[in-house]
C-alpha cells in the first residue's frame, strides 16, 4: 500500500492552495501559438537589470564552485552604507519571500496567529496555513483603503505578526506616515508588524513614509524590502528584511546557512550602486502609469491610484478580459472570484502599454 502522503501532510496542508504565478511568457506562446507575448501579470521589472548588476554576475562567475558568504558581508556592508543602517540590522533572503517566511518561523508558534487586511499579497496566508498558524484578515473594501481601528480592534492575545505591505498588492493604495505610527504606537508591543515595502521604490506621495530607521524608534517593526522589483532582480531571489538587532538576530539562527546565492548577492551589490538604472526606472513607471490613467478614464474604466508598478483595474467581467487578452498576447492578472471585476495590470514600458491600450479596447 503507498502511503497516504495526504493524511501524512495533515489537513492544513492537504487543503492548501499553492500559490499560482503569473503565467510564463514562453507558455502562452505554445498554447496560443503567437509569436509577440507581452506579460503584465508579476509586477516584475520591464527594463531589465541594471548593466553594472550584469557585469558583476559575468566577472563572478569564475566563484560560481565555492559556497556563498552565509551573511552576505558584502551586500550586508553596502547596504548598510547606503541606507544608512547598521549591518546587525539587516538580514538577506531569497527574496522577501523568504523573509516571510523566516518571520513566520521565528515568531509564531502553537496557537499564535498573523493578521493582514485583505486583499493582499496571497503567500502570508500560505506560508501561515503551511505552518499550522491562523490568519485573520480586516477587510479594505471598497476603497481599498487601511482601517487602523479595524486592524488594531482585530489583535488579539494571539497575534503575532501583522504583515502590512504598503504599497499593498493588488490594490497599490498605501498608509500614510501617521496613520502608520499611530498603528504601530498602539500595537501591543509584543505584535510584530512586519510592513512589505516591496514596492517602496515606485512611491511618489509625499507622506509615503522612509521607514528604514524606523526601528530604532519602534523596535517591532520590521521593514521587508526586495531586489526583485525596483532593481529588476527578480530572477535571482535577494530580498531583506530591517529590523532590531535582536528580532534579526533570532531569525538569523532560523535561515539555512547558505540561504542567498553569490551571484545574487554580488548582483544586488552591483544594482545598489547603480542609482541611474534606478531614477531610470522609477521615472519611467511615474510616467507610464499617468499615461495609463489618462487612457483608462477615457475607457470610462474606473482604477485604483497606485503607490506601486501596476493598477488594479475595473472591467466588468475580470476573467473573461483576462482570457481575450491572453488570446491576443498579453497576460495580466486576473485576481479570482473575491476581485472579480478586477483585473491586475503591471506597468510596462510605453510600448507596452499601447499594446495593452489597444488590446483592451478591441476587448472592452
Ligand atoms: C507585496 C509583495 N511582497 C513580496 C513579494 C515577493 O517578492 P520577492 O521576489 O522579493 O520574493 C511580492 C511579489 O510579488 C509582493 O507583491
């Protein structure tokens, strides 16, 4: 008889929705058989890597048979540099997925629990129900907005962490600096609030909060932060988290020893001195996004104004204009039955753009 790898997994986990990605360019291109794919579905960098990021990962390549630096001194050093942080403040990932993951596991046991307000990034609640631990989550509806009251009336005595992404995906709406400390001044201090700043690059209002330092004045917050995104190294995993010297400490115990690769870790390094294909970037999607806006409204589309590198768009029947556009090339992100008006769109470049433009309305 094999064994029932169900009953040996436990309900929770036999019962998990695995995390669906965006669907890959090169998929699309077999199923449909189309020559020009164009994907606005992960939020991922549209222009590439930064050239210096390149280079860095051509020259390290003779390193590639040794074991990476299990603290990644060197990205540790200059990030440190950069933003002005102590290095025993920080902590590297696989991405900031894996930060999530890393809090999870450092911070919650038996009977804890997490909260998030909802929608948000999907992977809280699957690493939470992978670990046995209980999500509650504080409805945003319908402007998408953060409720402070709601969230703080939500803690109980058993919650542990409370993930916040601001800017918050998929909606792109963000807290402001003061609700945000009010949040995190009222929080009971044995609450973590982890806030995913994933997209924090992109932010262009003016009270979206630099929290970067903000530990040293609320020792339980920690600020996740990515290379995937705003530094278009998202093929290469290399998030971290900013934190207190003790909070990253015990999660330091917690990683896998290796758990960032070499070429990450030099890639991230070289990126971070490239504020050029940074401003670059960040001002492109700036501009593409008010480009967007401006044609959106004269679709008669309603959206939700993004702190991020995509909008949350209103089309009516969400799934069935995310199939049209598969079929004419383009992959959004359809965000299942609770949006399903919605449907997601990544900021590309301009021509990008105009190929969803066009698509769009031959679909509306
Ligand atoms: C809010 C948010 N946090 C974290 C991540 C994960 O990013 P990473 O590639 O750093 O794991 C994503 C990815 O889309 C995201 O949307």
């Amino acid at each position: 008889m094999p064994a029932d790898f169900r009953l040996l997994a436990g309900e929770q986990i036999a019962r998990l929705e695995a995390y669906k990605p965006g669907k890959p360019i090169e998929e699309l291109k077999r199923e449909y058989s189309l020559k020009r794919v164009i994907k606005l579905a992960s939020n991922e960098n549209p222009y590439g890597t930064s050239p210096k990021a390149a280079e860095a990962i051509i020259s390290n390549l003779p390193e590639l048979s040794r074991y990476p630096l299990g603290d990644a001194y060197n990205l540790r050093m200059a990030l440190s540099e950069k933003i002005g942080v102590s290095p025993a403040n920080l902590l590297f990932g696989a991405g900031s997925n894996e930060i999530i993951e890393l809090l999870l596991r450092t911070f919650t046991h038996g009977e804890d629990n997490i909260l998030f307000p909802a929608p948000t990034f999907s992977v809280y609640a699957i690493i939470a129900q992978a670990m046995g631990a209980a999500s509650a989550a504080v409805d945003t509806a319908p402007a998408f907005e953060f409720d402070t009251d709601a969230l703080l009336k939500s803690v109980t005595p058993k919650t542990r962490i409370l993930f916040l992404a601001s800017p918050n995906n998929p909606p792109g709406t963000y807290m402001r600096e003061r609700e945000l400390r009010r949040l995190i001044a009222e929080l009971p201090e044995n609450v973590i609030l982890a806030v995913d700043a994933a997209y924090a690059e992109f932010a262009d209002a003016a009270d979206y909060p630099d929290i970067n330092h903000w530990h040293r004045e609320y020792p339980n917050i920690v600020v996740l932060k990515t290379f995937s995104k705003a530094y278009g190294l998202a093929g290469l995993r290399i998030g971290y988290a900013i934190g207190d010297e003790v909070c990253i400490d015990m999660m330091n115990k917690v990683r896998q020893p290796f758990n960032t690769g070499s070429l990450s870790q030099c890639a991230a390094c070289a990126a971070l001195s490239d504020t050029e294909f940074l401003n670059k970037v960040i001002s492109a999607n700036l501009k593409n996004k008010h480009l967007l806006y401006k044609e959106f409204e004269k679709l008669g589309l309603s959206y939700i104004p993004s702190q991020a590198n995509f909008i949350l768009v209103r089309v009516g029947d969400g799934e069935r204009v995310f199939l049209e556009l598969l079929k004419k090339g383009v992959i959004v992100r359809y965000m299942g039955t609770s949006l399903k008006e919605y449907i997601r769109i990544s900021i590309g470049t301009e021509e990008e753009c105009e190929i969803l433009l066009s698509s769009l309305k031959e679909v509306l």
